[in-house]
C-alpha cells in the first residue's frame, strides 16, 4: 500500500469521531435549513415581548424551541380566569391572580434549557416613559394587541434611531388577524431563493474555453464522447457556431433551431443523453450572463434615511460588487459561483469541470477582495457568502408602522389591488383605535365609522369585504383563540427567524390572516 | 400499554371554571356575517364540543404535539391519539412537550400525559402503535380524524379506510379527515370528506418525486457526495453485511456508511461528504421547525373546530403556504379525480402497446407518481397473472412475467393491482396502441 493511501484511510477513520454532539442532534432539522451561522445568530438574541396572551406565549415557543439567546415578557397582567382557558404557558387556574408574565417565563424556558427568560412586570407606558433605552437593548420587539397610541410612540422611538431593533407589531380578533414588521433596512445575503448563479457559457472563462476547445469530439473514445458534460458541449458548440457567424450567438427563432440541429448532429450514437441534455440546456447559449437586474438596482439605491447605517458591511460588500461588474475582465459580471449542477458525465470528466470553476471561482473571488474597502475589516466567511451568493442577494426598505395608514394614494391602489386585505387590515385599525382598556367593545356601527374616518372621504372600501371583516370583528372583539393565537405565533416567528438570521426573505408591508376563509394576503407594500 | 382508564383525569365538566372559555365563547354565542344559518349558537354547540364530539389525532410529532394543545384549549374534551414512534433527541427542536428527559419514550403517551397536567379536563387517550392496528369498528367512533403525519404510506392507508368506511345510508360513516403537512418554511392542510371531496389518493401526484440516482451513476460514475453515500447503502451494505438489516437510526450503521462513503468519495476525489447529509440522504431527512408546524397544525385544528362548531364555514378544501419569500400561501379547491382508485369509482385507462411483458407493465406502474406502489400483484377476474408473494404462488406466476400483456388481457380487458402497501386494490382498464 502506497503511504498516501495509509494516510487516506487514517483520515477517513478520524472523521468517525467527529459524530454530531447532543446539541446538533437536538437542532439537526433545522440546522438544514439555516446552518451553524443561522444558529449563531438566533443564540446571539435578545427578544422583547410586549404582553404575554395565547398570543405572545404562542410566538415565543417557536422561538425559544429553535433556541434564541435571551427572551424578556413585559407585562403588568395579573392572570384572569379567561387567561388561564386560553394560554398553554399558564399553568390553569393555578396562575389565576398571579403575575402573567411571571406564571409564562418558566412554562416557555422549560421547552430549551439553553435559552434565558425573563418577567419584567412594569408597564409598558411607563418605560416608555421612564427607560426609552431598555428598548435599544434588545435585537427585535414584538408587541401584541397594544393600543394604537403606545405602539404609535413605540414606534416612533425605535424609528427616529435606525440602529434601533425592528419591531412587529400584531392584532388579533376572533378569526381576523394582521402583523408587520417595521425596519429600516434588512440586507439579505443567503435568501435561499431557487435562481440559479450563470454558468457563463455564453463567456467562458479561458480555462473553460480552453477545455472545451481542446477536445476532439469527433476522434474521442465513444464512451468519452457520451460523456462530455452538457456544459463543454454548449461552449464548444457555441464558439464553433460564433466563427460562422460574426461572433454572434443563435439570434432569431431559426438560428436557435439551426444551432440545436448542430448539436443533434454531433451525435454518434442515438442515445448519448449528455447531447439531449446540452439541447434541453441550449437556451444558455444564447442568454446572455450580465448583472441581474434586481441587483443591478441595489447599486443605485438611494442613501437610506438617517445617516449612520446598522448594516456597513453588507453595503460595503454591495460597493465592492459594483466595482467588480465595471470591470472589463472579469466581462461585467458577478462573481462566478463553483456550484456545478449535476449532469450526465463520467466522474473524472465531471469533476475535472468542477476544478476548472472552482479555481476560476476563488480567482475572482481574490479580484473581489482586492475590490473592497481596505478599511473595513470583514470576516474572509462573510466575504466568500455573499460572493457566492451575489446573484441572490436583496434589500428590503421598509416604512415606519402605520404610515400607510395615514398614506390616501397608497390605501386608494391599495383598495383597488388588495381589497379583502385591506377591509381586514382598517377593521382591525379601527378596532385597535377604538379599544382602550374598560370601555365596552365598539359596535359593528362604530368600527365603520373609524374605517371611513382612518380612509378618509373619496376612497370606496369594498362593501362585501369591509361587511364579513367588521362583522367578524364585531363578533368577537376580545377574543384571542386558540387556534388563531397558534397560527399567528407560527407565522411570527418565521418572521421574526427571517429577521435574525438575514436568511430567507420577511414580508414587507401588513400580512392580512383570515381563519374563517383561511387565507393570507399582503398589503401595504412599501412603493 | 397504557389505557385510557389510568391516565383520565376526573370528569371533565368539574374542571371547567368561570370564563375558561371566553374568548372561544365569543364565536360560539353569535354567527358572524359568513355563518351558515344551521349554525345554533348558545349552549347546544358548547355541550356538543365539549361533552360529545371524539376526535382521533393520528401523529404525537411535529404536527401532533401541536395539534393535541391547539385542540385541548379549543374545547375538545375527549381526544384520542395514536402514534407508533418513540421520541428522538432531534424532535426536542419542535415537539413541545416532549423533554430531554422522555427520550426513547412513547410519543403518544407521554404527549397525552402531558397535555392532561396542563389542561384540566381534558381525557386524552394515548395508544402506542400502528393505525393499521385498529379495525373500522375503532374509527367508527370518531366524529373527526386529524392527520399529521410524515409518511406517505400511513396517510394512503387511513385515507382509504375513511373512504371504505362511508355507507351512503348512514351519514354518521362520514368522518371528516383533516391531514397535514410541512417540510422547512413550507407547508399544506387541507379537509377530505370522503366520497365528497377530493380525497389523499385524488392528489398524490402532486408530492415531489423523490430523488432516484440511477444505479448505473451509483455504480460507475459517481459525481455528487449523494452518490457516494448510496453506493455505501444499496450496493455495498448488502454485499459486505450480508443480511443483516440496515437501522438507519443506529449511529454505528450511519458510522459505517459515512466511512465507506468517505472512502470512495476520495478515491473519485468527490467532496462533501459529511456525517450529517449521510445521515440526511440515508434517512431522508425532511427539515422540520416549530414555526412552520404550528401554522400547519393550527390551520387543522381551526377546521377541526369550525367542522364540529359550524360557526363558521371549514376549508375547501386545500390551504398551502411556503414562508420563504415573504408569506405566500394558496387556498383553492382540488378536484375530485373519477379514476381515482380510492374514491373514484372508475377504472384507471392505461393504454399500452401491444408488444409489452408483464413485466414492463409492472415497470412502468412502479414509476407512474400518481399511483405509487412499490410491489404490484396483477390478476384478471379469472386468472392470476404475476403474484409478488407467497413464494410459492410468485413461483408459479413468475413464468408470465416474459409474456406479453396481449396475450393475457383482451383489449379493454380490466386488471386488478394489488400490494401490500395498498389498503385497496386498483382497476385498471387496459387498451392497446
Ligand atoms: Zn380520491
């Protein structure tokens, strides 16, 4: 045995010790979904959570479960009897008379031993008053059914400072429900959206080129030849095809057809399936890779407002990539990405392509980082995420809570775009105006007259959608259900994961819930 | 096993206090504007929900966890639950009431267990075992049937019983099956009412194929890690482990496949395998988190309680939400199939050409994703024409294999299908081309 292969086998029986610890085993599912840097960010933060209904207790166990750092319940409630029938973080009519948030905290920290909770039984009127900062010290807020003036100022408060955490605000009545998520700005890089990076066939890079120039296609092996990658074929064919005709690609209906029949004829048995593939893929011949357009428009997106931005790195990342597409070599592109798909080719074959984009890929990769901003010191892992992800990348800009609300052009298209949704998201507007504390709930009367008040004169609600929501609403005014409190905790805190982990992408605008039809819309989009 | 006696907690209607269920009162004691006017509000629906209505949970993961507390604060009193697994380190991400403590536990028990300690009044009655267990008599006594399962086989099997289980003569037959689904940011739920709607089977080809690597791939021309791993579980398990069976829930099996696996990955200079997508791709490992579970499992249990309440109208029939790009979700109404095998009533066509074996028909029905069945037996309603099992009889019919289709089955001649995965048998209506 030669020594290399002793040592391969040595290497191979050390791996075997490097079985999964209790706590991956215990996060394995959904560790694959946001892997080890998802998780870091998740236990890194401190979550603040106004109220403690079915409702909050809902969001929090899904969010104490995937393993948060820190969560802290702020609410004065003492627990009523109809608390005790709705939450399962109250321990029955054993919490009635005791402090809500102090009966919930160990009931939600028994699910995770690895996450810290916190009762803080102040009101929160009063540290919005007296302590503003406390808010600033968390990485995200969530409110409840909180009246319209306190989430009004709260908002306003972590607004005005842009390095303030998002907050997500949401109400709930009976079957009806909406929620957003207020935020400046959130820069995702790893939006695990389904586009594909270009294999730049199109432009090969000069190995790729060469590669595919070199080989003798028609005095190979027969079983090399069935066996040349799809992408070899599509870049050999394609220069062929380009001497002949002035160094332009398929360009009308009939050059397409012309250039698939070339590559029908290269065949040298019927069923060499790595020919079928390059014609099914040969569309890539003749689209040409530049810089998508949704990233193109991030280089020329407007300063965001506020001066100081809480996302340096990701915009000093987006500059270095403008840079890099100005570049004439590499040809106005984005970084290649080394992700090969997978297609019919022997394995030397295939993994000989592989090296040629690997190594192309960490080459452009260094011309990037000779790109970018010497004095900022970003982590070389964040660099090779977002080079490899560059083709996905986005930028959400959002609005202030309740701006829409007071926005006429945009409830006017909102109106006509969105009706269901909207009738659903100014019933419950008007509920949470018309709600404060003891007085009886508003009638079905009183709810109209605040949608048509919050609208204002000349803007037509649907009749049939605005009836079924303020009716539903009427119904049920002070209800959290069971069923409803679940659901919104689930779609929560998958936004609340999005959120922190910058994985994935949030809603941006008001989500609408309807449990009676059960559906979920969007409205309020920002333009 | 535990029963239901020794795990009830008292009667129920002792442990109800003032305002327990005021906020779901508030929908009880009023319809709202799209209530169906045979909704009767006030205290007949409340005594229904509370004292009557039996409601079996199939599934204490995920989705079951969820929906066994979702049910409990909704009113549900009497709930039964089955499951058959125990539980897992890797389901404490999710499943609420499970510990580290109750690792290798029965799911079912200690779920039922502990949804009782924290929800007075609630009877939940657990059974440690297999829905194939229990005879029509048992599913008899529901008035509703939730689904949160992950196996494909297990859903077809209750969903086939449900829908064997309607005699046209007594509308008590009917039970509502409500089954959902998730996997990572994704999910579905959807209603069946058997014989009415659109049932499971009706829209199996709607599942994502799985991933099949060819065997030649697998045995010559490997390219990705996953290949290499099932080069270490199909080809070379069999041949160094002789019979002995694959528990891919044993680490020590998942240890040998990765350093098999790992080995023949470098020798093809392959990267990327790793113990966690062994484990992944052995298993196939679905990613699962409570967020996601909870919107699937409330959706079903907001229909449970809307189907047995009437207060307001329950889901036609299919809600999907995929939470990846900001909340997108589609609620629509899945047609019933007429060659359904399950519910339909009609032959499935199948035209074939008239040079076919058997066995090429066999072939062909493994791969066809809207029935889905592993190892088919064929017969005409004269004659058995291939039988996968017992050996003797599969001995006998094996000589039909070769022969051609034609020859056995007149044109438009009718085909039963059976399998042991099938709790039904399939008709199919043969042409030839
Ligand atoms: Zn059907």
């Amino acid at each position: 045995m030669a020594p290399g292969e002793s040592q391969d086998i040595e290497v191979v029986t050390t791996a075997i010790h490097a079985q999964p610890d209790n706590k991956t085993r215990r996060y394995d599912r959904q560790l694959r979904l946001w892997a080890a840097t998802g998780q870091h960010a998740l236990e890194t933060s401190r979550i603040l959570v106004l109220s403690s209904s079915a409702t909050s207790t809902s969001i929090m166990k899904n969010l104490v479960l995937p393993g948060i750092g820190h969560f802290t319940l702020l609410d004065p409630t003492i627990t009523t009897a109809r608390d005790a029938g709705n939450n399962f973080f109250l321990a029955g009519p054993d919490s009635i008379g005791k402090h809500r948030a102090q009966e919930a905290v160990p009931l939600l920290g028994e699910l995770n031993d690895g996450v810290e909770g916190t009762a803080d039984v102040r009101s929160v009127h009063d540290v919005l008053e007296s302590d503003p900062a406390y808010f600033k010290s968390f990485s995200l807020v969530i409110s409840h059914n909180l009246d319209s003036p306190t989430v009004e100022k709260l908002s306003r408060l972590l607004w005005t400072d842009p390095l303030s955490p998002p907050l997500i605000v949401v109400r709930s009545a009976g079957f009806l429900a909406d929620f957003y998520i207020q935020f400046h700005e959130h820069d995702i890089i790893e939006s695990h959206t389904e586009t594909a990076p270009s294999l730049r066939i199109d432009k090969p890079f000069p190995s790729l080129l060469g590669h595919a120039l070199s080989l003798e296609l028609a005095n190979m092996d027969i079983t090399d030849h069935g066996h040349i990658p799809y992408v070899v074929i599509l870049v050999r064919v394609l220069e062929d095809w380009k001497r002949s005709h002035n160094g332009l690609p398929p360009q009308n209906y009939a050059e397409k057809q012309a250039f698939k029949a070339a590559l029908r004829d290269l065949k040298r048995k019927p069923d060499e399936e790595n020919f079928d593939e390059a014609e099914a893929q040969a569309y890539r011949a003749w689209t040409t890779t530049g810089v998508p357009s949704d990233v193109a428009q991030l280089f020329t997106l407007p300063a965001a407002s506020g001066n100081s931005t809480p996302n340096s790195t990701f915009h000093t990342l987006l500059h270095a990539l403008q840079k890099f597409t100005e570049l004439d070599d590499p040809p106005h592109v984005l970084p290649l990405s080394s992700t090969l798909p997978d297609m019919k080719a022997d394995t030397s074959s295939y993994v000989h392509l592989q090296t040629l984009y690997k190594t192309r890929a960490d080459e452009e990769r260094a011309i990037f980082f000779d790109l970018l901003d010497k004095n900022a010191d970003i982590d070389e892992g964040v660099v090779e995420t977002f080079v490899k992800n560059a083709h996905a990348i986005r930028v959400l800009r959002g609005r202030r809570w309740g701006e829409f609300d007071a926005d006429k052009e945009a409830i006017a298209s909102a109106v006509v775009g969105y009706p269901r949704e909207s009738a659903s998201h100014f019933a419950l507007s008007a509920l949470s105006n018309l709600t404060s504390g003891s007085t009886a709930p508003p009638t079905a009367d009183a709810l109209l007259a605040e949608v048509q008040r919050i609208v204002g004169p000349g803007i037509e609600l649907p009749e049939k959608e605005l009836t079924d929501a303020i009716g539903e609403l009427a119904r049920a005014p002070t209800s959290d259900l069971p069923n409803v409190a679940a659901f919104l905790g689930g779609l929560v805190a998958q936004e609340a994961i999005k959120i922190i982990t910058k994985q994935y992408v949030p809603i941006n605008g008001y989500c609408v819930v309807d449990l009676v039809d059960t559906w979920t819309g969007v409205v309020g989009t920002p333009a | 096993m535990a029963t239901a006696e020794v795990l009830t907690n008292g009667n129920s209607t002792l442990c109800d206090w003032h305002d327990r269920y005021y906020h779901v009162d508030q929908i009880l004691d009023r319809p709202g504007p799209r209530t169906d006017p045979s909704f009767m509000a006030g205290d007949g629906v409340k005594e229904f929900l509370r004292n009557q209505c039996k409601i079996l949970v199939i599934g204490a993961g995920g989705l079951g966890c969820e929906i066994l507390a979702n049910l409990a604060l909704s009113g549900f009193k009497d709930i039964h639950v089955i499951d058959m697994d125990t539980i897992d380190i890797s389901n404490l991400n999710r499943q609420f009431l499970f510990r580290p403590k109750d690792v290798g536990q029965p799911k079912a028990i200690v779920a039922a267990e502990y949804i009782m300690k924290r929800v007075p009044g609630v009877k939940v009655s657990p059974y440690y075992g297999k829905i194939q267990d229990k005879d029509d008599a048992y599913y008899m006594q529901f008035n509703l049937v939730i689904c949160g399962l992950d196996s494909v086989e297990a859903r077809r099997w209750i969903n086939a019983t449900l829908v064997n289980l309607v005699d046209p003569e007594n509308p008590e037959s009917l039970k509502p099956l409500i089954d959902g689904g998730t996997e990572g940011f994704k999910g579905q739920a959807r209603v069946i009412l058997p014989t009415v709607s659109s049932c499971y089977e009706c829209s199996l080809d709607m599942l994502n194929k799985p991933t099949a690597f060819p065997i030649c791939t697998i045995a010559n021309t490997p390219r990705l890690p996953e290949h290499c791993i099932e080069w270490a579980s199909v080809l070379e398990w069999p041949r160094v482990q002789g019979d002995k069976k694959m528990d891919t829930d044993d680490p020590e099996h998942i240890n040998w496949l990765y350093t098999v696996a790992s080995a023949r990955a470098k020798e093809f200079k392959i990267e990327g395998v790793t113990w966690s997508l062994t484990q992944g791709v052995v298993k196939n490992i679905i990613p699962a988190i409570a967020s996601t579970n909870a919107i699937i499992a409330a959706s079903c249990c907001n229909e449970a309680f809307k189907i047995a309440t009437s207060s307001a109208a329950y889901l036609n029939n299919y809600f999907m939400l995929i939470g990846t790009d900001g909340v997108y979700s589609y609620t629509f109404e899945h047609e019933k199939r007429d060659d359904c095998p399950v519910c339909g009533g009609e032959s499935l066509d199948i035209s074939v050409p008239r040079t076919w074996t058997v066995e090429r028909l066999i072939e062909m029905l493994v791969e066809k994703q809207d029935i889905q069945i592993k190892k088919p037996s064929l017969s005409t309603a004269s004659s058995q024409i291939y039988f996968q099992a017992p050996p003797q009889l599969e001995e006998a019919t094996r000589p039909n294999l070769e022969k051609q289709v034609f020859d056995l089955v007149p044109d438009g001649g009718e085909i039963t299908v059976t399998a042991s995965t099938l709790p039904f048998s399939l008709f199919l209506r043969i042409t030839y081309s």
